[in-house]
C-alpha cells in the first residue's frame, strides 16, 4: 500500500469509527429519522389530567406526625391492690411491678392546608389525644402544630401552623356538583409513603357510615374505589381539575377490592369554620332515630311509598317533650315532602339549633302538625 493510500484508509477508518458521514461518500450516510423521532418527542412530553390537577392542589397536601404518650399500668396483670406494699414485693422478688411504664405512641395520617394562614383540615382520629404534633409539607420543611379544635361527631378537626408563611393553599371544589363515575384523585402519605397518589372514579354518594356498621358519627360520605390506605386518613380527594371534593377519612377492605370513603368538603368546611371561630361544632338534633317506612316488613306499603318511620325517641329530648311517638311518620318538614329519612337530617342541619321547624306526622291514619325546635346533641351526650 503506497503512502497516499494509507492516509486515505486512516482517514476512512476514522470516519466510520465515528459515525460521521464522509462528504466524500455522501450515499453511506446514516439517516437521523427527524419526522419519527418529533412525533415521539410528542407522546412522551404530553401530561395526564392526573398530574396536572396535582400541580394546583399537590403542594397543599401535608403529612401528620404525632405523638403520644401512653401509661401502661402493670399492676394490672396481678390481682388489684395484691403488691401495694413495696416490702411485700421485694420479698417475693418482684421488683418494680406495681409502677406504670410509659411509652411514646407515634403515629401519622395527612392533611390538606385550606387557608393561607396556615390552618390544616384533618381527620380527628389522626390527632385526638396528641401530645406533640409535627406538620411536613410538600417542600420537605417541618413545622409544629396546634389543633384549633376537633369534631368526634364528623371525623373532622383543624390544625394551625405555629410557623409563620405564606402557605401553599388547596383550591376548594364543590362537592354538591361530583356525581357517580367522575374521576377521583386521592392523595395522602398511607403506611409512611409521602405523596402518594391513587386514581380512581366515584363510586357512590351520600352513603350514610350507619350503613357501614358505625354508629357513633354523624356523616354521608362520597365513596370511592380510588385506593385509601392506612396513613392517607384527613388527605384530599381531588376531581379532575384538582380541586379538594372531599377528605380521606376511612377505608373498608374486602375480597376483591377495597373501598374509600370521604367527607364531601362543603360538609367539611362548614364544620372547619365552626372550629375556627368557635372551638367546636354544633350539630342540631331533635332527638329521633329514622328509617325509611318500608324497611320494617313492609307495614306501610299500602299506606306510603316515601317518608321517615320513628323508631326511637331520645328520652327528655325535643321530640319526646313535644309528643312525637314511635312508628310515627314525618311526612314533611316545613311544609317540603320528605323522600328519605336523609332528607330530615338535611332539613334539622340546615335550620341549627333554637329555631321551630313544622313536622307534618302520620298517625294512625292522623295527620298532625307538631312545631320542634332543634338542640345541640353535645347536651345529650358526652362528645369526646
């Protein structure tokens, strides 16, 4: 091989080791695919609704870390009183039985800031009993808390930030507008795993949690079948666009699938501005126990097809002063006809508490007229 040849093959080599195109031999050329490679650039950079509705209320979603301190009393697990004297027990070599231990309970749930001063909406299960309580937002910043107040009654309570903001704020939805199949978006830290985001749609509204086996809340919940886990309990649930439509607060497993349960946040709201101002909420009653007339053996079939039957009467309570009787019928309330027991709850709620409401009854066959004016269940019970 002559010297000018050698060059040339040195040159070609390189090239070609390269990947850059002679311009010498512009038909080896590799082709860049540009018409493919643009419409893949298009796929890959296009955003699901998902995570766009997370870019308006995702940094508004927070984790809640308390603690607790719990007294365990060991002299419990020995007859009571039977090592009271501290002679006895070093007699018998049982050293330091009868003085209680304490241990320190941690637990975490989520929470949603829905005011920029800082004011967080949780679950009350996620902070009764705190001793110490710690807020970690979307950011990795870690301030403490304060609960404002808590409602045992909805599930519902308030945290302040002691740390000054401005705060990132959730944007409140409507959840009287959500109807059944519209998408649904819950985020919150289940078993410690931060921002976690499940999808799902809406499965059911205006469940009522006496359907579910719970007898000591007040509530009609939106249900869904978007994941809610131990942990995501006072989280968002979010519509397509992002906007707060409930609060996570429980979670009922089964075979197959498991179902979440939320509560609509007009309800909430409502409930968190009583807290604010007030300290507690006020839930009006008249003291009745409902269920729709055909529920028991059908003994008002022939009779009515819609209404609320009486099947308790709370002693010393509005009704019962007012006359009101088991196996009475509300027909309507304030003149409006009455469908579901549901619908009297609405009407007693939305009236508050000291001001008459006109029940019509069905007697025996009597129709009757009797005027009630609502209390506050917190005279009548103890609300934790």
């Amino acid at each position: 091989m002559i010297k000018s040849d050698y060059k040339h093959y040195l040159i070609g080599l390189y090239i070609l080791t390269l990947g850059i195109p002679s311009p010498a031999r512009p038909s080896l050329s590799v082709p860049m695919f540009k018409g493919i490679e643009a419409k893949s650039n298009a796929i890959y950079t296009k955003k699901s609704f998902v995570s766009e509705a997370l870019k308006k209320s995702g940094p508004a979603v927070v984790t809640i870390e308390t603690k607790k301190r719990v007294i365990t009393n060991n002299r419990s697990k020995l007859p009571q009183g039977f090592l009271i004297d501290e002679y006895f027990e070093r007699f018998f070599g049982i050293p330091n039985f009868q003085y209680p231990k304490s241990s320190i309970e941690r637990r975490q749930g989520s929470g949603v800031i829905f005011s920029t001063k800082g004011l967080v909406l949780t679950n009350a299960h996620v902070v009764e009993g705190t001793d110490e309580l710690i807020v970690g937002l979307s950011n990795g910043q870690r301030v403490s808390g304060k609960v404002v107040g808590q409602d045992m009654l909805t599930d519902l309570a308030v945290i302040r930030l002691d740390t000054p903001g401005p705060w990132p704020k959730a944007v409140l939805g409507n959840s009287e507008k959500i109807e059944v199949g519209d998408w649904a978006i819950a985020v919150g830290n289940p078993y410690g795993l931060e921002k976690t985001v499940t999808l799902g749609i809406i499965s059911n509204l205006n469940r009522n949690v006496s359907q579910l086996g719970i007898a000591d809340k007040r509530l009609n919940l939106i249900q869904t079948d978007a994941a809610i886990n131990p942990g995501n309990s006072g989280g968002p649930l979010l519509n397509a666009q992002g906007e707060v439509i409930g609060i996570n607060t429980l979670v009922r497993s089964g075979p197959g699938a498991g179902l979440g349960f939320a509560i609509p946040i007009n309800k909430a709201i409502n409930i968190a501005n009583q807290l604010v101002l007030k300290g507690k909420a006020i839930h009006p009653m008249i003291g009745v126990h409902l269920a729709n007339i055909n529920e028991d053996g059908n003994r008002f079939e022939n009779q009515l097809k819609q209404g609320a039957l009486i099947i308790y009467i709370l002693p010393n309570g509005p009704a019962d002063k007012e006359g009101l009787m088991v196996n009475d019928i509300i027909m309507s309330v304030n003149e409006e006809k009455i469908r579901y027991p549901q619908d009297v709850v609405n009407f007693i709620n939305n009236n508050g508490v000291n001001k008459e409401i006109q029940f019509t009854i069905l007697r025996r066959s009597r129709i009757l007229k009797i005027n009630i004016k609502p209390e506050d269940i917190s005279k009548f019970r103890r609300v934790r």
